[in-house]
C-alpha cells in the first residue's frame, strides 16, 4: 500500500516561541501569497491568527497537521481573514493517515476567539454546514464534540492564559470594519505583537512596547499613487487602503516609537515580487526611521524567539 507521504512534520513541542506566516496577502489574489493568518507554536499548543482562505494547505507546509489546531483567534471578520475556516473546522476533525502514523481528528470543540462580532459571523458559517457536519457524526461516527464551538468574545484583555501561554487582545481601528483587534502573544520571556489590520493607533504602540517581535500589516503609498495616476478610472478601488491601512513609514515610525526589536511586514498592498530588489523599493525610506531589523514577510517564513 502507497499512501502519499507528508512534508516533514515540526515537533509537537517547541520550547521557545515559534511564529510561521502562513499567509501574507490580502483580498487580492497573487500567487505564492495565501490569504492572512500565522501560526504560533509554544510548548505543545499551536494556535491560529485569523484563518484566511488555503490556511490548511500552508499549515501541511509548515509542518502542521490541522487536527492539532483548536484554537483560532480572529483579529476581524474580512474574508481574507476567515474564509480558510469551514476547511480547517472539518480538516481538524477528521482522522489523517500517513506513512507509519495516525493522526487522529479534533474530538473537542473548537475554541474560536475574536471581536464581539465573531458569534453572529462564524456562527452562520458554522450554520451552512451543517448538512457536512451532520453526516461526518452520524455516518462517519465522527466525535460530536468535534462538531461544536465555543466562542470567546472579548475586545480587550487578556484572552487566554495556560500553561505559560498569554494572548491579550486589544482594539484598533479598521473602520467601517468595527470591532477590530490585535493581539500581543507572551510565552517563555518572549513577546510577539500581531497588528490584524488598521491604521495607526495608539493602543498599537502601547501594547508593543519592547516587544521581540511586531507583525504589522503596510501598505506603499508611493506604489498605490503611483497605480492610480496609471488607472485613473480605478482611482476609487485603488485608493480604499489608505482609508484603512497603515504605510510602511507609519509602521516604522510605530515600532521606532514602541522599541520593538525586530518588525515584519505583512498583508502587502501592493504585494511586491519575492525579490531582494522588489522588497528593497517597498521598504524604501522606512530604515530612515526605525534603525532596527525589519523583514519583508513571505509565506511560510518561520521566526524562533
């Protein structure tokens, strides 16, 4: 019997903090750019930012089997944040074979966190499959357990706290799109800062300050007008970022201002090419303000605190 093989599975316990981009886009479709959401690992929990759209395919790559995900945290609810959900729900509920190994499906509920939107939103996701769900327990004997959810909506505070593990959400400004959170994840004398999306707010250099690592998304301004004079009759599409969105040298001036250690950029409108030489244009002028390293964030790229 020949039975596919898997990419090489990480460990099922890291001892420092481990944070994997697995999607940098945006609502736009590019290729080798998933939709939004990081994996973070510490000790032998693996948890979700968002559950943006080919999540279960970028988790296989990371070396992730989805059924050890059971706990997804939403920074908001834009499709590109949670359209990967209905496939990891079922994709971690359901037994995987491999070569010499079973992984067995989530048999517990999952944890799904978020603004105090995420209830009505998820729910009614939750709701369309239903017809899927009810086959899996009733004819696959699938746990039930594994069917449900639990919802844990709170906009800011501490959010979950095990086993040397602390999330705390806090708001930030994404409107129209309101509730609206980040995230600041501590494990292990480590801190990692999660932006989700909006434009420059305080509370983003407050719950920042010192913090290892700062994931913040960015947009090119100088890109984006330069696009609009170029297609004049998709000036209103085109200019809806700024709206929204922070540029790349308001990020660096936020992570200057906070003492971040190291600050990765993520959720790239426009996206540049996966080049040294695209990267270096879109990042153009932001050294000149935040002196410390900064990373263009690619799919798939791991951090170890």
């Amino acid at each position: 019997m020949q039975i596919q093989s898997q990419e090489t599975l990480l460990p099922d316990f890291h001892e420092n903090l481990k944070v994997i981009l697995l999607g940098t886009g945006t609502p736009r479709a590019y290729s080798g750019r998933a939709k939004s959401s990081v994996a973070i690992l510490a000790g032998d929990k693996v948890i979700l930012i968002d559950c943006g759209g080919a999540v279960v395919d970028q988790l296989i790559k990371a070396g992730i089997m989805p059924q050890r995900i059971a706990d997804v945290f939403f920074t908001h609810h834009h499709s590109d944040h949670n359209s990967g959900f209905f496939d990891l729900f079922i994709s971690s509920w359901r037994t995987h074979v491999i070569p010499e190994r079973v992984f067995e499906g989530r048999s517990v509920p999952m944890n799904v966190y978020g603004p105090t939107t995420t209830k009505e939103i998820i729910g009614k996701m939750r709701e369309s499959f239903d017809f899927d769900a009810n086959l899996r327990v009733n004819y696959n004997l699938s746990a039930d357990e594994g069917s449900k959810i639990n919802y844990i909506e709170n906009n800011e505070g501490v959010v979950y706290d095990r086993a040397g593990l602390k999330i705390t959400a806090f708001e930030v400004d994404h409107r129209p799109v309101y509730p609206a959170l980040a995230y600041k994840i501590e494990y292990n004398g480590k801190t990692v800062v999660i932006s989700g999306d909006t434009i420059p707010v305080p509370n983003m250099i407050k719950y920042s300050q010192g913090a290892d690592l700062l994931i913040h998304e960015s947009y090119n301004k100088a890109w984006l007008d330069a696009l609009i004079a170029k297609f004049p009759e998709q000036a209103q599409s085109l200019s809806n970022p700024a709206k929204y969105h922070s540029t790349t040298l308001q990020v660096a001036q936020m992570a200057k201002q906070a003492g971040v250690a190291h600050l990765v950029l993520t959720h790239h409108i426009p996206a540049p090419a996966a080049t040294d030489e695209a990267e270096a244009e879109y990042m153009q002028g932001m050294s000149d303000i935040y002196s410390n390293k900064i990373t263009m964030g690619r799919d798939l790229m791991a951090f170890e605190l």
